[in-house]
C-alpha cells in the first residue's frame, strides 16, 4: 500500500482529482493518509473530512523559519507513515531540510509546460495570464519531483492543452485542470506506485 500525503492550499479540485482515481479503482494499492493545508478553512480541507482523511493546517505564518516550517511538517506526514507527498495546488515554498527528507518522494502539479511560464511567483491564474498574453497556441500541465528551486525537479508527465481564440484566463484555467491537471496527477502516483519511475539525471523514465 502507498500512502500519501497531500499539500493544498484551496478548493482542492487536484485532490478530489485523487479521491475520485481510488475510489474508481484506477489508484490501487494508494490511500490518503492525510491532507495538510497551508491556510485554514479552505474548501480542500472540506473536501477531506467528507472523505473521512485526516485534515490539518499548518501554516508557514505560524513558525519563525523554514527550518522549523519543514520540521513541522516532515513531524506530521512522518507520524502518518506517508510515503509520497503530492503538492496538489500548494502555494507554499518547501526548505532545504524538507525536500532532503523526502528526496525524490515529493511530486507537484504545475499548470503550464515547464520549463515555459512556471517558477517563483508562477502559481494560481498567473500562468494563464502570462499564456495568453504571450500568444502562445499550446499550454497544459506538468507533473515533476520537487526540488528546492520552483518547478525545476526532473518531469513526469505533462499534457498540452490548446489556447482558443475567446479564452480568457479564467476559461483557460477551467480547461487546463479538467483537460490536463485531473488526468496527469492520478496517472503520475499510479506510476509511482507501480515502481514504473525511474529517474536518470534530469529525466524521468517510465518502464
């Protein structure tokens, strides 16, 4: 069994992505272990306790440093035997200590093709603002094991999305997560949990 624990910070629709792929069957062997939230009352925590998962805040408002930030939470998801930890719309930074811990055990969900429109200060409808702006045609999202820079670890999977003519970032962001995001995630820890990943430099094989 793979347990896992998940990173939010809002309506958690990357989640119910996860909740609905074991409760189908298509993640076997995969179970939520708990879901940690990096701002209170967010709808992604809801969304847990229907599902019967453990649920909690920790905010990096509430801790002087990013050392005793990632102490915090390597204590909470170690304490709950997790095994992988899915950033699933997690706008907080991650520190050194917390990605050494969990090296190569951390995959996040980043809505764009890295390496264009992703890093520091590229989250929520930012991307897609910048996608349309730059008239590119083609966007998606992108699966990756996390490293200590934004969005640079080695990739997973991706999944391109066409920009429409009409599209307004609101429209484009709708379409990335349902066309994209909900696919590739589920699909990424269902790789991961059939030992099927197998990284060579900064590429990620799948066998």
């Amino acid at each position: 069994m793979l347990n896992i624990g998940v990173l939010v910070s809002g309506g958690g629709s990357n989640l119910q992505a996860i909740m609905d792929r074991i409760e189908s069957g298509y993640l076997k062997n995969v179970q939520i272990v708990t879901v940690v939230s990096s701002k209170t009352g967010v709808y992604a925590l809801q969304r847990a306790q229907e599902h019967g998962i453990n649920n909690t805040c920790i905010s990096r408002k509430s801790f002087e440093s990013m050392e005793a930030y990632d102490d915090a939470l390597i204590r909470h998801f170690d304490a709950h035997k997790a095994d992988l930890v899915v950033m699933a719309g997690f706008l907080s930074i991650l520190g050194e200590s917390f990605n050494k811990f969990y090296d190569k055990r951390v995959i996040n969900i980043h809505p764009s093709l890295i390496p264009a429109f992703c890093g520091k200060g590229f989250y929520g409808i930012i991307p897609h603002r910048h996608v349309i702006e730059s008239g590119v045609k083609v966007t998606g999202a992108t699966v990756h094991f996390v490293e200590l820079e934004a969005d640079t670890g080695p990739i997973i999977l991706q999944k391109a999305v066409y920009v429409e003519d009409e599209d307004t970032p609101e429209s484009l962001q709708k379409r990335v997560m349902e066309q994209a995001e909900w696919e590739i995630l589920p699909e990424a820890i269902k790789l991961y949990a059939e030992n099927r990943l197998v990284i060579e430099g900064r590429r990620v094989k799948i066998v």
